[in-house]
C-alpha cells in the first residue's frame, strides 16, 4: 500500500513523510527551521513528558503519568529496556532502509502506533480525535480506548486506522451491544482487555486528588485555576463546544466531574473464555486480547481464532510487580507461531526501545503516555512533531545497526548489558 501523507488539518495533502538534509548536513524527518520556536526544544518523547507537567492540572498529570502502588511494573518497564545491549554490523549498505511495516493487511509508515489511553480527552481538546487524525495522516495505526470521553463513531470518522480497545464484562447482551455498535462504526480490528478484572490500587491519584469521575472540591478548582493552558483551552472550551465530558462507550454514561456519579461498567472479573469464544463467532474483523504475558493464554487464543495478543501489563497501572512486556516476549514469540500476531505496548519511549522489542518477536509496537503529553502540550502538531521525532531516531539508528527494515532485527544484534538473563533462554 502507499503511505498516507501527513496533512495539517484543513489542508491539501502534502507530499508523504521523507528524509531531508538537516542543519548539520545529515538527513532528518524534521526539519527544525520551519518548526514554530516553542516546538523546537522539544528533541525526544520524554520532553513531551515532562512539558505536560506544567499544562495538566496535578489530579490529570498524576492519572496520566502514574502507576500503581509502589510504582515496581512502571519504573521495571522502562529499566528493562537498560538491561540490552547493541551489537550493531557496520559496512552494511542501509541507503535503502525504510520503517514500513505490514499488520493485519495493512502497510503502515512505521513500526509503532498509539496506545489505547482512558480518558485522553480530559488531557487534551478532543484528545481521541487529534491522536486519530495525526495517526492516519501519518499511516500508523491509533487504538482508542474504550473508556474515552468521545463516542467511538466520531474518533473512528477522525482517523481511519483507528482500532478499537474495550473493557468488557463477562455479560453476553453488553459484549454483542459494545461489539455490534463498534462494527457499525466501521472498527476492522477489536482488542479485549483481560488484565483490569477489578479496579487497581493505584495510591498515586488519591495522592495527588484524582477520582473518577473527578470531584469538585477547592483544591481541584485551584489545581486548574494554576494551570489556565488547560483550564481555557481544555476544559472551557470543551464545555462551551461539546458540553460536560462522559465516557461514551461503556454502558451507562458517567460525567468526567461529578459528586454523586459512580462507575459501574459490569463485573469484568466474571469475564472467561467462554465470553471469547461467544465475541469470536460475533466479531467478524481481528480480535485480539490484550494484558496477556502468559504463554498458555497465547496458545489458548490461537486455539479459539484470535489474531493476536497485545504484550502488555497496562503500563505498570493495574498489578504491582508485573513482569516487564519485553521479558516475556521471547518467550510468547517461540508459541505463538509466524501468523499470530505478538503487539507489545509498555515502556517505550526511544527509537532504540521500538528496535530491541522487534530484535526479541514484537510484530508491532503501541506507545501512549508521550503522545498524550503531545497533545496536551502542543495539540496535533505535538503529536506530529512526537511522531517525526521518533522516526528520525529509528531511522539513525537502523543506519548505525546495519539494517534496512525493522524486520530485520533480531536476537544477533542484541546481548545482555546489565545481566539480562531472558536474553540467554
């Protein structure tokens, strides 16, 4: 397939995402002389991050940012990446690499995508719809989220590589109800989430005021009053737009502030592979599950005609002391077969990150929290720049490990820096 071009919003399509000579005469995705000056001290994903701190009210930032309890799986995510080491093969023509990657059918522009993120519009003005948009005008996939704040119809229409991700109780009349509307918005590919059985304890919102739905209370209006970025080009013009936020897409419709308003999505914990076997004959596009770390839960999906599995432990926000994604992932690849496809999200945050999760059997990666902090920060030329960013980091850094495609990586080029011992199985 060719490569959908990045477009600004309003605009004709511009040529497609190339390389071109940089400031110090190397080549680049981004070019920083046409970037606006507050854009340009922005060099990686982690300064997105960071940024997001200083335009999200504290409760928004905490929920975005946090884990769960002591932080293990949140802080394990990323330092596992630390533990691999490069063995990079120079004298190798790489003039020709390029970053596409073919996924259920579909040819995307390069090898990661957005994870799907709860409550993205209450970070970011129709935060699902800008992640939607600068998805497919870049070709690459945006799973949105079951629990947004927008209705799955309007994100689809958005962007057209949206997938859907849904939280689903063990109860047959809400899963078809979910699956039939999110069919008839036009989804081709459904992900189940299978690790969020019941509500985790995650301290860090308490601590830093966040409920959900939020309530109001003095200290929440001076946490917004103290962040006036978001307070008036986020949740006033939201109200003044589209009224008082709600999630939209599972069951009954909760208001994002409210001091009487509870949730109550249906007993997920009830949720077995009876209810993926009754989604399997209902759903006719790709179903996937994802939170799967086990390998007998790979082999039991393959079993039942899944497509797939997302590798995650839900960005070290559900149970504490959940084995990174990438150290199981070796592991799942060897059972999982040359079609299944292995998805991995958790942790990513470099260019190098996205090629050690391929070298070990990843089939595509999903990257949330920095490209939230995109939009939050700078809207979809945030996102956009984000994007650009991460590319001209895989691009170097395929070049300096003498490849031409993601694909190409593998086990060969990596080894254990810091006593990776899963490297060694």
């Amino acid at each position: 397939m060719d490569t959908a071009p990045i477009t600004p919003a309003g605009t004709a399509a511009a040529p497609a995402l190339e390389l071109k000579p940089d400031q110090a005469g190397g080549l680049s995705f981004v070019d920083k002389r046409s970037l606006p000056s507050g854009m340009r001290n922005y060099l990686c994903l982690q300064d997105f991050i960071d940024a997001a701190r200083k335009v999200l009210p504290r409760p928004i930032y905490g929920y975005v940012t946090g884990g769960v309890e002591n932080n293990q799986s949140l802080r394990g995510n990323r330092d596992v990446f630390d533990e691999i080491g490069f063995v990079p093969k120079p004298l190798v023509d790489t003039m020709a690499r390029q970053q596409k990657v073919e996924l259920f059918g579909h040819t995307y522009s390069a090898p990661f995508g957005f994870a799907p993120m709860g409550g993205t519009s209450m970070a970011a003005y129709r935060g699902d719809a800008v992640l939607a948009a600068a998805a497919e005008a870049a070709n690459i996939p945006m799973m949105m989220s079951g629990a947004s704040l927008m209705k799955m119809e309007d994100v689809r229409a958005a962007g057209k590589t949206a997938m859907f991700q849904a939280y689903l109780p063990g109860d047959e009349e809400r899963i078809a109800a979910t699956m039939d509307r999110a069919a008839a918005a036009g989804f081709q590919t459904l992900a189940v989430t299978v690790d969020v059985q019941v509500a985790a304890n995650r301290e860090n919102n308490v601590r830093a005021g966040f409920n959900n739905p939020l309530r109001p209370t003095l200290q929440l209006a001076w946490d917004c009053a103290i962040r006036p970025k978001w307070t008036f080009g986020m949740f006033l013009k939201t109200l003044m737009t589209d009224g008082m936020p709600h999630v939209e897409n599972m069951g009954p419709r909760v208001p994002m502030i409210s001091s009487t308003a509870l949730r109550g999505y249906g007993r997920r914990d009830k949720l077995t592979w009876k209810h993926i076997e009754f989604m399997r004959k209902r759903w006719k596009g790709n179903l996937l599950l994802k939170g799967v770390l086990h390998k007998e839960v790979v082999h039991i999906a393959r079993e039942h005609g899944l497509q797939g599995v997302l590798v995650s432990n839900h960005g070290g926000r559900q149970l504490d002391g959940t084995v990174s994604p990438l150290r199981v992932l070796p592991g799942l690849r060897d059972v999982a077969g040359k079609d299944f496809k292995l998805i991995m999200d958790s942790g990513f945050r470099r260019g190098t990150d996205i090629l050690k999760a391929y070298a070990l059997g990843a089939d595509f990666c999903l990257i949330g929290r920095p490209f939230l902090c995109a939009a939050a920060v700078a809207g979809r030329p945030g996102v956009e720049h984000a994007i650009k960013l991460l590319m001209d980091e895989i691009d170097r850094n395929m070049a300096m490990m003498g490849v031409n495609a993601v694909k190409e990586m593998s086990k060969e080029f990596l080894m254990p820096a810091t006593g990776a011992g899963f490297l060694r199985d």
